[in-house]
C-alpha cells in the first residue's frame, strides 16, 4: 500500500496548485470567503492541535490533513488573486479614458526582431484630458526599424515619454491558432505599443532594482565579449543562446534544426544547463565535505555560484526556476538527513509558486519538472534493462537511459503544446549531449578569461569550432528521412490518457496488481476510440473558410482530408505566415498537407466539392449548393452595373474592391456579406458600418476572426 507520510511536501504543493488551477479556471472576483476559509481552517487546525496534541493526535491526523489541504488551496487562490497585475484597481486595464501620452520605465532586455526592436516597459504615469496620474502596467514595446535611423539605444532603467495609448492584445484571429495573449497576459502583460523611432523621447534614467540593473550590464559585458571572441554569426548566436539565454539572433534554419534533433533545451538556458554545472561543482568541490563542517560549506559554495550565474544570465524564469530547484538540492544535502528527492522537488516548487503562481501555466516549468521527474523515477530501471561491462559503453547507455526516462515522461505534453516529435531523439541526444557539458564549460571558460589577450583568443577559436562541429551533426540529423512527425494533434483528454496509461504501466511494473493493469487498458482503449472517432469525423468534414492572413485574400476548402487554398502568389510564397495562422487548425482536423490554387485563374474540384470562375475583377464560387461573389479588386460604379443580376448567398469584399456599400447594394442583394482582412482595418470598419445600417447579417474578419462555414450551415 502507497503511503503519503515520507512524501509530506508532495501534499501542500498539489493542494497549492489546485488552489492557483481553481483561481485561473474560475477567475473569483472576490476574495472574502477566501480570506475567511483560510483563517478559520487555521484556527481550527491550532486549536485541535493545542487541545488535543497529547490524547489523540493519531486519531486526529486525517483531520489535520484536511484542514491543511484547505488551507494551501486557500493559499493558491489569494496568491494568485494578488499576484494578477489586472486586479489591481489602477492597472492599465481599467482605464477607459483616452490616453494620450504616458510615461513609462525599460524594464526588459531589448531584442532585435526581423522588422522591429522590442523590449518590455512598466508604465507610471498617464496623461488624461484632465491632467497627469498615476497608472500601473507592463506593456510590450515595439519599435519599428527604419533603415534612415541607427538601432535604438535603450537600456534597462531608461526613462520614457512615449505619444499614443497603450492597445490591449487581441485574441487570436484564427482558431487553434498560437494564442499570444494569454501568452503575455500570464506573464502580467496585456497591453502592446508600436513606435516609430521618433515616437517616444528618453527623459531621465530610472532603474527600478539596482541588482537587475547590474544583472543586465554583466550580461551585456559577456554578451559583448562573446561577439568578439567567437566572430561568425550562427556560432556567436547559439553561444549567446546556450550561455545567456538570449535567443534574438538565433536564425530560423538552426531553430528547425535542433527542433527536429529533439535538441531545443540545449538553446534555452535551463535545468540541463544548470544541472551540468551542479555536476561540475560537486565534481570540484565534492572532497570538501569530507572535513568538519565540509557539507554546509560545500551547500553554500555550489549554491552561491549557481545563483551567480543566474545573475550572468539575467535572472530569466528558466534560469531562476532551475537554479532554486537545484539549490534545494543542495540544501538537503547539508542537512545530512536522507530525504525523498521528491519532498526536495515539491519544495522546489513551492517556493517557485508562491513567488510566481502564474509560473505553472508556463510550458518550460511543466516540462522541466516532468523531465526530472521521469529521470528520477525511471532512469535506474531503464539502466538496469542492460549491464554493459565496457566503461565508454555504459557511459553512452546511462545517457541513453536518461533520454529515453525524459522522453517518456515529456512526449505527452510536448505532442499536446507542439504537434510534433523527434524521431531521431535518442541519437541526437546520444551524439550531442556528451559535448554539451564540454561546450557549457568551455563557454563559462571564455568568459572568465575574456580580459587575458591571447588565452581568450584560443578559448574563444575552440568554443567557435566545437558549436561548428555540433552544428554539423544536427543538421545532418535534421536531414535524414522522416526527421520529425509533424502535425500530430493531440486533444487534452488525450493528453491525460497516455499519462494514464504510462503511470498504470508503471504501477504494473512496481505492484503487479491486475487492476493496475485493468487502469492502463482501460486507457490505452479509451484513447484508441478517440482517435478512431475524430477520424471518422475528419473524414466526414466539408467546409469553406475566410482566414486572417495579415492582408492576405484567401479562400479555404476541406472535403475529408482534403484541403485546397486559393489565393494570391503572394501567399503560397508567405509560407510562414500562412503555416502559423492555419496549421493548428489543419492540424485539428486532420489534414497534414494543403494545395494551392492562384486566385487569377478558374478552377473545379468534384472531390471538393466546388467550381471557381475567375473574372475580370470579380470572381464566382459555387460551393455546396451556395453561391458567392466574390469582389477582387476596386470596382468603379460603372464597373459595378455589371454585376446587376447576378444572384448570390454570399458577397465577399476583398482588397478594398469597393468605396460604398450603399451604391454596391443597388445592383446586388447577397443574403450574407464578408469583409476579410485584407480590406484593411480602416476601410473595414466603415464597410462594416454601413453593411450594419443596412440590416443585412455580415461577418468582418478583422474584427471577428475568420469565417467558417461548414456543409450543415
């Protein structure tokens, strides 16, 4: 029988975090019976304590563990009340009077995007038509480039005075579509500003927290010398990304690379970052504990320099995450008592939650724990599979093993966030991860002597080679046949079957109970019909779409699957844009791979299901017994006389094709009419105004994201 009592912190910290899921989910505006829950299970749980400590404490104990679990449950939901910036009464938010300048502190690093700056900003002051007041909120600051004016020079501390509002970030356009706004908005972020170079004026200097505002110059110090030492751009990127977390000047070619090797984790300063180095200092340090009071030593020396390091890097979430998640480590050593590394990892945690609730929203923190986890569980059982005698041998199986535990632990999650897997996971990791402590080292190394002239040099030349080396075996990974399984859609529920089915496994293996192995069928079953269900549905599909592709005209079609876009050139070329808007929901139903048609040209699809006739400069659509008209460039009144007569269910506007909608409706009556994106927003709104007056039901993509019309519509 399972037994809770050596696992005590395991408890608080699963009843903390259904205290922040509760918050999160249910969103409670009202903290007060909260508060009163919270201080009375305490006093009752102190009361029982005190009065009954010496008679029946044993008796006691499911009581005391109840009261307990309300108690941090209760703790969750303030914390993460509190924690939420839109609660606060003077946040950005709630403010419905027209701003029109702000003043505002950089509080972020600034990064180099394709065609912008950005960097994060901590508004303090608002100018209303009443006057100035004060204001609270972070927002994401953009900066348009412009190839007349030299980059921006910002720097943590900066103060701004910036013309314009604030905008609140909008919900994604198109479904399944990476939602960027609750991205930020866990981040306490809900509002963007888009600058041009002139559009903001620096007028004093203003750091927040003078220990961040070190931080930063440390790291801009090492990211310098870094530039200097290793010279070409790819390796200079992905040593500022592998020892500084900064990932602003990694390309998209090596971003797809090591996404297909499985390899990610190694650009993103994180646990196996961290985790090296504790291995490396233990290494170092480790005889020290052999003398009196060597342990404690030990603890502060590896603790001291880990948070060191964390400072180097910028004090990051993923950094500070793995570094306090190690640093409990450490502390538990110096106590010289043997605990569970589990109680030591719900420590971790918790302290991480109360400092952040919102962290266990964030991908990186759920798949770093579920990682060690898996190593710590599984890895010694994988291990023990094979005993290989040669010493090089068993080196590669233990990393082997340790791949094959994260994997099994992560690839649930991954699948459900991602959509993709690595196939090639174990040779990648088997292949790259040996030189990744190497590479940490020889990295830390070039730093540390970047002020000795020809020493920095040497480091710096090999630290370049050794990224090259690297790099070559991941882009040949990166080429080998079926690399990745991409477009694997996996639904929530789907998600907890396989994580079901894994821990039954599990259980079978240590208990070798039947009704463990009865959990773990019922969910591999379970699973398998919800597959087999959404394909048939998949296969059932037929539907038409409008997207918002960033001024894009595009028409979509789904028969089973089946999928076809008609378009411009302009977008089968705009790859990345057309892959990012659409793909989760392709994915989503089904379909891996979509054709395109050019928009000039006429076409027929009878598995489809549709016949497009290209005009002049309008076009005509018959698709499941509806018809549409389609508007494709801009229509003179005259030009518009043409089109009396013709018969349509659907009228889509596309590329700002006509001024008025007044004089368009002379000669046409569509039952339904479409504004798409590309009419942009301002000639949008007032077709949509006037679509509004005349009573007849519209769709504005711009405004309502896109339009989707299924075959039962």
């Amino acid at each position: 029988m399972f037994k809770w009592a050596p696992y005590a912190f395991v408890r608080f910290v699963l009843f903390l975090i259904l205290g922040i899921c509760y918050y999160l989910y249910y969103k409670p505006t009202n903290l007060t019976p909260w508060i009163s829950l919270f201080y009375s299970a305490a006093l009752i749980y102190l009361l029982t304590f005190l009065v009954f400590r010496r008679s029946a404490h044993r008796v006691l104990q499911p009581l005391y563990g109840i009261l307990a679990g309300i108690i941090l449950f209760c703790l969750g939901v303030m914390r993460s009340y509190n924690f939420t910036a839109s609660n606060n009464h003077s946040h950005l938010i709630h403010q419905s009077d027209t701003i029109y300048y702000y003043q505002a502190i950089v509080v972020g690093k600034l990064q180099e995007r394709r065609k912008s700056y950005r960097t994060e900003i901590k508004v303090d002051k608002i100018k209303l038509k009443k006057g100035w007041q004060n204001a609270n909120g972070r927002v994401m600051f953009y900066i348009r480039k412009d190839s007349l004016a030299p980059p921006p020079q910002l720097k943590y501390g900066d103060k701004l005075l910036i013309k314009g509002s604030p905008r609140l970030l909008e919900s994604p356009k198109n479904p399944k579509q990476f939602n960027y706004r609750q991205y930020l908005a866990r981040q306490n972020i809900y509002h963007q500003y888009f600058s041009q170079t002139v559009g903001y004026q620096k007028i004093g200097y203003s750091p927040p927290n003078d220990f961040t505002k070190l931080s930063f110059q440390v790291g801009a110090y090492c990211d310098h010398q870094l530039k200097r030492l290793v010279g070409s751009a790819q390796e200079y990127g992905i040593a500022t990304a592998l020892l500084l977390g900064v990932k602003d000047r990694l390309d998209n070619e090596v971003l797809e690379a090591y996404s297909s090797a499985g390899l990610m984790h190694l650009l993103a300063v994180s646990g196996l970052h961290v985790g090296f180095i504790f291995v490396l200092l233990a290494r170092i340090f480790g005889p020290i504990q052999k003398v009196p009071g060597g342990k404690l030593i030990f603890a502060l020396l590896v603790i001291g320099i880990l948070w060191f390091y964390a400072f180097v890097t910028g004090l990051s979430a993923s950094v500070l995450r793995a570094v306090t998640m190690f640093s409990v480590v450490a502390a538990a050593k110096a106590t010289g008592r043997r605990t569970s590394i589990y109680n030591t990892l719900a420590v971790s945690a918790f302290i991480l939650l109360i400092a952040n609730p919102l962290m266990i929203t964030s991908v990186g923190f759920q798949l770093s724990y579920l990682a060690v986890i898996g190593i710590v569980y599984m890895q010694p059982k994988i291990y023990g599979w094979l005993y290989v005698p040669n010493r090089l041998l068993d080196y590669f199986w233990q990393l082997t093993s340790v791949s094959i535990a994260a994997q099994i632990a992560t690839f649930p999650l991954a699948l459900y966030y991602f959509h993709q897997f690595p196939n090639y996971f174990l040779v990648s990791n088997v292949l790259v991860l040996p030189f990744a402590s190497l590479l940490l080292g020889l990295g830390v190394a070039t730093l540390v002597f970047s002020f000795v002239p020809y020493v920095s040099l040497a480091l710096g030349y090999v630290l370049q080679k050794l990224i090259f080396g690297i790099n070559l075996i991941i882009f040949a990974i990166d080429k080998l046949p079926a690399a990745t399984s991409s477009g694997v859609y996996l639904r929530l529920t789907e998600m907890w079957l396989i994580y079901g089915g894994i821990i039954g496994i599990l259980l079978i293996f240590r208990f070798k109970r039947m009704r463990h192995l009865v959990f773990a069928g019922c969910c591999v079953l379970l699973l398998i019909s919800s597959r087999f269900y959404h394909q048939y549905l998949h296969h059932q599909q037929k539907s038409f779409a409008i997207f918002h592709l960033n001024r894009q005209p595009n028409l979509h079609f789904v028969a089973g699957t089946h999928s076809l876009f008609i378009g411009k050139v302009t977008l089968r070329n705009d790859q990345k844009n057309l892959e990012f808007n659409t793909n989760g929901y392709l994915w989503s139903k089904g379909i891996k791979t979509s054709l395109f048609w050019n928009s000039e040209n006429s076409f027929q699809s009878k598995s489809l299901g549709f016949i497009y006739r290209a005009k002049d400069k309008y076009a005509l659509l018959w698709w499941q017994g509806k018809t549409f008209l389609i508007l494709q460039q801009y229509m003179r009144y005259r030009e518009l006389e043409a089109l009396k007569g013709i018969q349509t269910d659907y009228l889509i506007i596309q590329n700002r094709a006509v001024w008025s909608i007044d004089k368009l409706l002379k000669h046409i009556s569509p039952q339904f009419i479409i504004i798409d994106s590309s009419n942009g927003f301002y000639r949008g709104k007032k077709l949509g105004l006037e679509v509004k007056k005349s009573g007849i039901p519209f769709h504005w993509v711009t405004e309502k994201g896109a339009f989707i019309l299924q075959e039962k519509d």
